[in-house]
C-alpha cells in the first residue's frame, strides 16, 4: 500500500503543477473544457496501463542496479586480489 500512496502524492503533485494560479475562491474565473467520451474512456484507462508499465520499468532499474552492484564487488575483489593492474592509472 505504500507505493500506492507515492502514487497518490504524486498525482495530486502534478494536479497542484495544472491547477496554476487558481484558488478555490478563484474557479469561476476560469474555463473548464470537458474532454469528449472517447477522451474520457482514454483518460480512464491509462492509469492501469501506465502503472504497468511503470512498475515494469521499475523492476528492470532495480534489476539493473542489483547487477551494477555485482560487478563493482567483483571488480574491487580483484583489483585487491591482483588480478587487475592498477598501478599508475590513478593520480594520488
């Protein structure tokens, strides 16, 4: 439940970012256009789709993070075994 409400905070974030300079007390002096059906039937099914996919992304970042982190260890391990010559690579 807790990525659920990240994903709440989220949307009323960017509902804060739309909403500009209006107020409460303020909406009668804008213009409020509603979207046709096949709009609204877009708008209403793009939340499941874009979930998955993000959670799908989601999953291949931390995937990629977890095999980074791999190849660092291996790559400390053998430079400090030997394995890898390092000498005058780096300035002190």
């Amino acid at each position: 439940m807790n990525n659920f409400g990240k994903k709440v905070s989220f949307i009323w974030s960017v509902a804060d970012l739309l909403r500009g300079p209006y107020r409460p007390n303020q909406y009668r002096d804008g213009m409020l256009s509603v979207p046709s059906i096949p709009e609204r039937k877009f708008i209403a099914s793009y939340p499941e789709c874009g979930s998955t996919c993000f959670d799908a992304l989601f999953e291949r970042v931390k995937t990629s993070i977890a095999t980074l982190r791999e190849y660092r260890v291996a790559l400390i391990s053998a430079v400090v075994a030997g394995n890898i010559g390092v000498r005058g690579e780096v300035e002190a």
